[in-house]
C-alpha cells in the first residue's frame, strides 16, 4: 500500500477487525505504519483510534481532518453519508428517560409442612 495515498483528510474503509466496512477518516500521517483515525463515533460508529494501514482502504474522498464535532459537521454537510450508504447509529436513550421497571413479585413458596410424630 501507498503510503503518500493515506494522509490526514482522506477517507478510508476499515477492512478488518470488529469494524470492517466501517468508513473512519485519517487524523494524523503515518508513523511507523500507524495512523490515528475517529469516524467520528456519531456517524460511523468508529471512536478515535489508533490503526495500522495495512487494515485500511483509501478512498478518493476527502474531509478537513479537526476535532470530532467539525468532522460531523463536515459529514453531514458534504453529502457523503448519501453517497456511500452509511448508516448513522441512533443515539440512545438516557436511563432516565427509559420506561420504570416493575417491582418484581416474589412468588411465596409453599412450605413443606412438618409431619407430626404419631405417639402410639
């Protein structure tokens, strides 16, 4: 792989690893065949790591690498969510806003009756 290719901007696909088909963009140029990448985790799914490139595939787009909040920003503005199918995680619900779970009912058990001696 081309190393000149993979620079800081540039978006590449994840092609191993639990996140392979992922698409993540280059933070930093390569060092000692490392690069940092983020998704940003709001729109791919994939949080600021560090990757080695031979676990990438570049592609011909570019974004302007930054903080994460930019990088979204520039995703959602560049069309490029569209254009390569990816589908952005929904966001959860916080524990507060989920539905109370009911108290759980404790069944009594039947207990076992004693029997009496018979005194004959």
């Amino acid at each position: 792989m081309n190393m000149a290719v993979i620079e800081p901007g540039r978006i590449v696909m994840k092609i191993a690893g639990r996140e392979g088909g992922c698409y993540a963009v280059v933070l930093e140029i390569p060092k000692d065949s490392f690069v940092l990448i983020t998704g940003p985790k709001s729109i791919t799914g994939i949080k600021r790591r560090k990757c080695s490139i031979f676990h990438l595939e570049p592609t011909e787009h570019m974004l302007q690498a930054g903080t994460d909040e930019q990088l979204e920003r520039a995703w959602k503005s560049s069309g490029l969510i569209e254009k390569l199918g990816i589908i952005v995680p929904q966001k959860r619900k916080q524990a507060t806003e989920t539905k109370p779970r009911p108290k759980s009912v404790r069944k009594a058990r039947a207990k076992p009756e004693k029997k009496q001696k018979s005194l004959k």
